[in-house]
C-alpha cells in the first residue's frame, strides 16, 4: 500500500497541484480491511456502478 502513497506524492510532485488528491479503489468486491485499509479514501464496487432497481 505504500507505493501508492508515494504514487500519489510523485502525481502532486509533478503536477505542482495543491488540490487534495483522494485515493479511491474500484473494485469487485470492495476493499479487504488490512494494515493498509486506512489510506483508502473511498471504494467503489461493482454494484454502485450497475445498480439495477
């Protein structure tokens, strides 16, 4: 998980924005709640995508 951190860093770094960047993973079955869950910002799973009503 620390690599993209420091991806995220590298992002502002190059790009010289002071805007808040958000780690956001979009996944199948969400995010596994580990070590590294607390650096995730926001998840997207499949069904926010293809919710069907």
């Amino acid at each position: 998980m620390a690599w993209l951190i420091k991806r995220r860093e590298l992002f502002k770094q190059a790009t010289g924005t002071k805007k808040t960047l958000h780690l956001t993973m979009i996944t199948s079955y969400g995010v596994e709640h580990n070590a590294g869950w607390q650096n995730i910002q926001n998840e997207v799973v499949l069904d926010d995508l293809f919710k069907v009503e």
